[in-house]
C-alpha cells in the first residue's frame, strides 16, 4: 500500500508538492491569526476569539506597564507657596511690630505680625504710603507710624476748625492757635514749606492751619524730642531751618 501511495506522488510530483506547500503556509496563516495577535483585527473576515480573550492579550503586554505605581495627588510634590513673609534672621523691633498692627488694621499687612522687617513688611509699607499719596520707600520709621497712627484716628469735622468753616459754622479762634492774618500766617506759610521740603509731608504753602498741618508738626516735634503740641512756632521753624541747612552740607 505504501508503494501504491508512492507510485501515486511520483505519478504527479508536481500536484503534490503544491498541495504540500499550500497546507504548510495555510497552516502557518492560521497559527499566526488565532494565537500569535495582539489584539482584534478592527475588520476580520471570521470572528475567531471573543472580547475577553482579546482583553486578556492586551493584558499580557501592558501588564508591565499596569504593574508601575501610578502617581497620586498625595505622592505630587507639593507646589512651592506663594506667601510673602518676614525674614526670621532679624531680630524684631517694637516699632516694626507696632507698624505691622496699624497696616494690618487698615488692610494693607496680611502676614504673620512678628515685628521683623523683610518682604511682607516692606510691600505693606509701600501699598500705604502709595494709596495716602506719601512718598514710597518701604521704610518702617518713626514718622511712617505717625503717619499709621493719624491714618487709623482721622479727625471728624467736629475736631477740624477749617471742614467746620467750610459747613457753614463758626470758629473759636482758640482752636486755630491764634493764628490770624499777618505774621502768624506767614509763620505758617514757612513751617508748611518746611515741612513739605523736608518731606514730612506733602503740605500746601497756603498758610492756613488744618489738621494736615497739625499731624505734621506734631510728627517733626516727635522725630527732634520737641514737646509735642502740633502748634507752630518760631522754635518749629527755626529746627526746621537748622534740619535743611544741615541736610544741605
């Protein structure tokens, strides 16, 4: 029967081979599509395997990847702060910390009150002096907390002999500090000058006493050791040309 069988291939060689060949690559075809893919053909002409099973093979090859922690919200590294503060190598200072509470009763100071200078001081400083019209060096000084002071007590009207004229009432000439016209008004006239060149204050040269006036006398009898009585006099100006002549050298 083998003979027989052998006589039949010899017969036609040709035929048989080719029969041989096409089985073999067939048999590769096949072996390649149900066990050597990835995942689904997106348009197969014969569904040979179910969603499952492609999920599994997509599985085995991700399965590294899927095994790698995935990075959570507690693992990320914190975003840096963009909170302004003090430096604590510096020592604090009770004027620096008086300063602090004033800016941060009117809204300008929104650290830590710990009566140290450094950034969060500094622009609170500054957003002051610029919104008051004052000039702008970020500097805590004894006249920046008159400043602070006179900002938190605004006088009323009641207290003001000028807002008073200006609604109509009358004055007590007591409460201006007996100035009047002649001297007395040019003494104002100067001190206003001097105080504006000094730049206690920014002061109109106009000779009339308001409060603006009194603040800033007070505040240059604070800074000389004056007695503090927010009153001109002839000792105001001549401390005040005595401060410009000796700014001037």
């Amino acid at each position: 029967m083998l003979r027989t069988g052998a006589g039949i291939v010899a017969a036609r060689p040709v035929l048989f081979a080719s029969l041989a060949l096409f089985s073999t690559l067939a048999g590769i075809v096949a072996d390649n599509a149900l066990n050597r893919q990835a995942g689904r053909h997106p348009h197969p002409m014969l569904a040979t395997r179910g969603a499952q099973t492609t999920r599994l093979a997509e599985t085995r090859l991700t399965g590294a990847a899927q095994a790698a922690p995935v990075p959570t919200a507690r693992a990320a590294v914190a975003a840096p702060s963009n909170a302004v503060a003090n430096d604590p190598r510096i020592m604090p200072f009770p004027l620096v910390r008086e300063a602090q509470v004033l800016l941060s009763q009117q809204g300008y100071y929104k650290a830590d009150i710990d009566g140290r200078p450094g950034q969060a001081t500094d622009m609170a400083i500054r957003d002051f002096q610029s919104a008051r019209g004052l000039k702008v060096d970020g500097m805590a000084t004894p006249l920046l907390l008159s400043q602070l002071r006179q900002a938190a007590n605004p006088p009323s009207a009641s207290d003001d002999p000028i807002a008073r004229l200006a609604a109509g009432g009358t004055v007590d000439p007591a409460a201006t500090g007996g100035i009047g016209a002649g001297p007395d008004t040019d003494l104002v006239r100067q001190i206003q000058a001097k105080l504006a060149e000094a730049r206690v204050a920014d002061l109109k040269a106009d000779g009339i006493m308001g409060e603006r006036t009194r603040a800033a006398i007070r505040t240059f009898q604070a800074l000389e050791s004056l007695e503090v009585t927010g009153e001109p006099s002839r000792e105001v100006l001549d401390r005040l040309n005595e401060t410009g002549a000796s700014a001037s050298r």
